[in-house]
C-alpha cells in the first residue's frame, strides 16, 4: 500500500505560499527575455489554465501558461500574445525537462495553439508511482510530501480577463512551481 493523503487532513494543513519572483509576460516584446532567462535551466515546472466553459459543447484556448524555476515563475498569456514560437524553444527542447502534471490535456489544448510537438515532459501523475505515492492530484502529492495545501480557489476564475489578479498571479506560479518542487524532492531524496 503506497502513500495516500485524505481531504480532511489536506483541509487542516497550512497553504502553501510561492515567495519567488513572478513575471507576467502579456507583450510579445517580453516573450524573448523570458525564454532566455528559462532557457538556462535543465528543469522546469509547468501548467497551464484555460477559462472555464461552463457551456455544454463550448471551449476555450489555453488563456495561460505557467514556466517555473525554483525562485521564478513566468506567466505568459496566450491570450494576448497568441503561441510565440520562441516558446518552442522550451517546449521542443530535449534538452530542458519540463515537469506538469496530467499533461494529456495540456498537450491537447497546446495542439490547438501550436504544430509542434511537446518534448522531454515529465507527468508526475505516473512518475510518484515510482515513489510508492498512490494519490496523483497535485494537491494531494505536494501535502504527502511538504504537509501544505495548495489552495484550488483560483481554478475557475476568469483567465482572459484584462488583467490577472494578485490572487490569480499566485495560483498559477504555485502550480508550476509545485511541479518542479515535487520532482526535485523525489530525485533527490526518494528511494526508487
């Protein structure tokens, strides 16, 4: 029996606080220093969030996505920059591991933004089963192993609005760099 957490005891833990550094890239101007300053590193967290359709048969494109490192998270909005192909960069690297976590559907979403496929990711929802962690949501992972909650408040808040809330800006950089966390403390601490 692997490692598993219940909503109760996640509900009486302390939430998980990103003190990093958190750059909103909502020009395309910006798009190549970002990917510069990401392109440096050999691992990085990522997500993404798409506006909820609460319409049956209505969808949205991916509004955001989130590129961690350790002490930063870069949030590009889609929406108002469209898919730059200076993100491939990233996304197409070999050589750069991205971690998320259920990327099917980020995968599929990028599909709609983007001809090129994804490379080196790493979905932890497979990846703790090396671990003996039988629970695969991010937020049941992240409180086996580091005893905080990540808060889901922000998850269907509007990500095509004008301008992301302080509250939407620290949503999306957790998830990220959750993801990057994670893998971090598993390789370097956990026994396969």
């Amino acid at each position: 029996m692997g490692l598993t957490i219940s909503k109760e005891v996640i509900a009486e833990l302390p939430v998980e606080v990103f003190t990093g550094k958190i750059v909103v890239v909502d020009h395309k101007e910006e798009v190549g220093k970002a990917v510069a300053a990401l392109i440096e590193h050999s691992s990085l967290g990522f997500d993404t969030e798409t506006k909820p359709a609460f319409q049956r048969g209505h969808f949205h494109k991916i509004a955001l996505m989130q590129l961690s490192t350790t002490d930063e998270c870069y949030l590009f909005r889609l929406n108002k920059i469209g898919y730059p192909d200076e993100l491939d960069e990233i996304i197409c690297n070999p050589a750069i591991r991205k971690i998320g976590l259920s990327l099917r559907d980020d995968f599929a979403a990028i599909r709609k933004r983007s001809d090129k496929k994804p490379v080196n990711f790493i979905d932890l929802q497979s990846f703790v089963d090396d671990y003996g962690i039988d629970d695969n949501g991010l937020q049941r992972i992240y409180a086996i192993l580091f005893g905080k909650k990540i808060s889901k408040s922000q998850r269907l808040s509007n990500w095509e609005a004008s301008s992301l809330t302080e509250a939407q800006k620290n949503y999306a950089a957790i998830d990220a760099w959750a993801c990057l966390r994670i893998y971090n403390h598993l390789i370097s601490n956990g026994n396969k």
